[in-house]
C-alpha cells in the first residue's frame, strides 16, 4: 500500500533538509542524493519507502519542497536546509517589495536585529503578503512584514530565488523593514 505523501514529505524533509544521518545518508556538496541509495537506507532503518511513494510526496508537494535533477537518479531539497549544502543559486534582482510572515511576539527582537536566518541558510521572503501571513501563522499570531527590497539591493545586499520560488537573502537590517 502506498504512503501518505504528507508522511513522506515530512520524512524527506527531515533526512535532505537536517538529518540524513538519522537513516546513515549524507548529502553531497550541493545537496543532492541517490534515490536508490535513499530508498535502500530508509528501508534498514525501518522506514518502509519505495522510490513511487517519493514520487507521489514530489508529485503532491503543495510548495515544490524537493527536486529530482535531470537523469531522474537523484533528489535534493529545493531549500529550508539547516545541514550546509551549497544549492549553486545565482544572486538575482528581487522585485522592489517582499513579504516576510513572523509572529508578532518576535517583533521586539526584530525591530533590534532585523530579519536573522535562525537555524536556516537563509532569511526566507514571500513575493506576496498571503504567503508570508501563512508562514508567519506557524509560529503564532501571525504578521506581515514588507522588506524594501530594491533598496536592499541597491545597498550590496544578494537576493536568491530558490527553486520553488522563495526569495532568500542573508539579513534583513531594520532600516529597510517597514513595520505595521
Ligand atoms: C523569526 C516554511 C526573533 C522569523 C515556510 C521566523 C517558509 C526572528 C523564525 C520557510 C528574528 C524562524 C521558512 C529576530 C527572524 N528575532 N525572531 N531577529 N529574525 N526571526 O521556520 O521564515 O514548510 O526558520 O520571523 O513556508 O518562518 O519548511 O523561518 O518566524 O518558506 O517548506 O524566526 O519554512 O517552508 O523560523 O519559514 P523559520 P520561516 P517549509
């Protein structure tokens, strides 16, 4: 019987994005894995998996969370890494305005620091203000935030797109955050 592709993308966010050693994988520089070797791990260790239930969890993923490169051989995570993996992005133009969705108990912090980028690679920037209330809804009562990114930019600050369409940057200072 097949998985449900919720559990499996859970499971595959765990081992590609922090913990492939919990099923003795490791990433290689870029992020990617065998998925024969993926499927033959998580199976010794307990995790029934068939290379067509990650399939299907790819398939199904509602934000693109996995890629599977060309040959078909291999996945990766498109991001969210906390293991250091280097995805080869190239540094891009954002658009003037981005969105990030935090909880407003963090506001204090970020008036201070600005936007950090926790355990990730990256702080992560919506290009819309829903997205960003729905990622912000995971930690609370949710906030939006507008990044002037353009500005940014022109500063020397590098903007990523991640495969899925996430906007990434190192650090958002405050002074280019307009708070609600
Ligand atoms: C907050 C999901 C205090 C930041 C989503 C966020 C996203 C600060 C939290 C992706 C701070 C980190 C990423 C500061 C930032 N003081 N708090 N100075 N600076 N923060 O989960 O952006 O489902 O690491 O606002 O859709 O919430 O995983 O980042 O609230 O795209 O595919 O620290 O994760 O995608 O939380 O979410 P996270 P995020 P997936």
């Amino acid at each position: 019987m097949s998985k449900d592709p919720v559990a499996t993308s859970k499971f595959l966010s765990l081992v590609l994005r922090h913990k492939p050693e919990t099923i003795g994988l490791a990433l290689d520089a870029n992020g990617w894995v065998n998925l024969e070797e993926l499927v033959r791990q998580a199976n010794e260790c307990g995790y029934g998996l068939t290379i067509k239930d990650i399939f299907d969890a790819v398939a199904s993923s509602d934000k693109q969370r996995f890629a599977l490169d060309p040959s078909g051989q291999r996945i990766r995570a498109n991001q969210g890494h906390s293991v250091k993996v280097d995805l080869a992005l190239a540094a891009l133009q954002p658009p003037t305005l981005l969105y990030h969705g935090t909880a407003t108990r963090f506001l204090t912090s970020i008036r201070h620091a600005g936007l950090l980028k926790q355990a990730r690679h990256h702080v992560h920037l919506s290009l819309d203000a829903g997205t960003a209330a729905r990622v912000g809804s995971r930690h609370g009562q949710p906030v939006v935030l507008i990044v002037r990114a353009e500005q940014m930019s022109h500063s020397g600050h590098l903007f990523y797109r991640s495969q899925n369409g996430v906007w990434l940057t190192d650090h958002v200072p405050p002074t280019f955050i307009e708070f609600p």
